[in-house]
C-alpha cells in the first residue's frame, strides 16, 4: 500500500551544462519517519535536451532499475532493506544532446510510492 507520508526531490546538476556531456540528477527520498523496504516513481524528462543513459543506486536502495515507458519518462523503481530517513534514492544520469538558452526545468517528478516494510508482527 502507498504511503503519502514519504516524499521525493530531486536535484538537478549545477554549473554550466553542454552539449555531449553527460549530466547526473539526484533523487532523494525522505520517508518521514517511516519504514520501507522499496518505492517506485515516473520522472518527466525534456527530450529535446536529455537522453536517459542510465541509472544507479543512492544510499537509501539497494537495487533501483529505469524503465523508459514512453518518451520523454523513464519508471523507477528501487529495492532497499529497511530503510527510514533521508537519503539518496537514485542518481539518474542523461547525456545533454542540444544546450538552452532559458531556465525551462528540464526534470521533474510526476508520481512516486513507496511501499512500508512490513514488520512481520502478529497479535492476538
């Protein structure tokens, strides 16, 4: 069952970005006090700028896989053993393929959930 309890952010890479560099966004999760052993999200991604190249696991997972479902969205979805707090969830990198000129957001997180560990306890 998803929890609304925990929440994602993203942070996009700083400095001047060029094209053919590859660039690398951090996902960030915060399970506010939670527990949870995985969480999966949809992370929007402008087309005409990224190409997705791969992605990796953060601190807070132990395995995480991107799936590109159409277009311009790749799934997420990652596996960890336990986790509570905050940390890095993903770090999710794109090559750039043509540079812009304004501030438009490149990237940005459509849906997320995360599934609660459950703790195996029984009462009655």
């Amino acid at each position: 069952h998803a929890s609304a309890a925990s929440s994602f952010s993203l942070v996009a890479p700083s400095g001047q970005l060029s094209r053919g560099q590859n660039v690398q966004f951090t996902i960030n999760i915060d399970t506010a006090g939670e527990t949870i052993d995985g969480a999966a999200m949809a992370l929007r991604y402008e087309t005409a700028y990224l190409k997705y190249v791969g992605i990796q696991p953060g601190d807070a997972t132990t395995t995480v896989s991107g799936t590109e479902s159409s277009s311009g969205v790749v799934n997420i979805e990652g596996q960890s053993s336990a986790f509570s707090g905050t940390g890095t969830f993903a770090v999710i990198t794109f090559n750039i393929i043509a540079e812009q000129s304004d501030s438009t957001q490149l990237c940005s997180i459509s849906s997320a959930t995360t599934t609660p560990t459950n703790s195996g306890s029984t009462t009655g």
